[in-house]
C-alpha cells in the first residue's frame, strides 16, 4: 500500500509530479498557514515524500539516491559553517539562500524534466514499460 514511499526503483516523471513533486508542495503551503508544531510536521513531511520522489527520479536516469543526500546535508553544512566562523559578514545568509535555490529549485526541477533512461538499469526497469514508445 505504501510501497511508493519506499526508496527502491524508478518512477517516470508523471509520476513524480502527480504523487511527489504536488502533494510537497501543498504541505509545504500549509506548513506556513499553520502553527507550531504541526508547521513543522507539515515541513519535515512534505522534505520527506520529495526526498523519496527524487531518488526514485535519479533512479530513473541511472544516478544513485546518495547524490540528492549529498547536496542537502553538504548544503546545509555549509550553509551552518560560514553562519557560525562569519557571523558579523552575513555569509552564512549568503551561502543559505544559495544553497536553498539550489537545493529547493534546481534539483527538484532537473527531476521532474529530465527523462530516464529507456530501459532497465540497475534500479529496476523503465517504468514506461516495454510497450510504451520511448520520446
């Protein structure tokens, strides 16, 4: 029943948009209408069903899951480093928003536009099936 949410396999981009990409979005929507602590619920949830979207969606092209881990905790280690060795230069800030534009706009986007790669790989096989003409 919930095996969508498992980080196994591949997902076309269709898909990722319909289950992943929207629903993540509107929590992420509600998590600023709402108050403490179910803003917070609504956010960690909402980074969680995209996280499983984009594994599945690098998957699908033939890249490990590991990479969009990479980015958001490396990300956010920087991100956290340059706010507390530079606190009066505004860096942290600066490294943040970068970090997020990236993190929240390119990798997301790069998932739900690039199409996988026609037939199995090592993640499993192509989620268009056999029959289904590749574009």
């Amino acid at each position: 029943m919930l095996s969508w949410l498992l980080l196994e396999g591949r997902i076309g981009r269709k898909r990722y948009w319909i289950r992943f990409a929207l629903p993540a979005v509107l929590l992420w929507g509600l998590a600023f209408l709402l108050a403490d602590p179910w803003s917070q619920i609504a956010g960690v949830s909402a980074w969680l069903i995209m996280s499983v979207g984009i594994i599945k969606r690098l998957h699908d092209v033939g890249w490990s899951g590991w990479i969009w881990i990479t980015v958001f905790f490396g990300g956010a280690a920087v991100w956290s480093g340059l706010a507390l060795i530079l606190p009066d230069l505004g860096l942290g800030t600066v490294a943040g928003w970068i970090w997020t534009i990236t993190v929240a706009g390119v990798v997301p986007l790069y998932s739900g536009l690039v199409p996988g790669v026609p037939g199995p790989n090592d993640y499993g096989p192509d989620p268009r099936g056999a029959d289904e003409p590749v574009r």
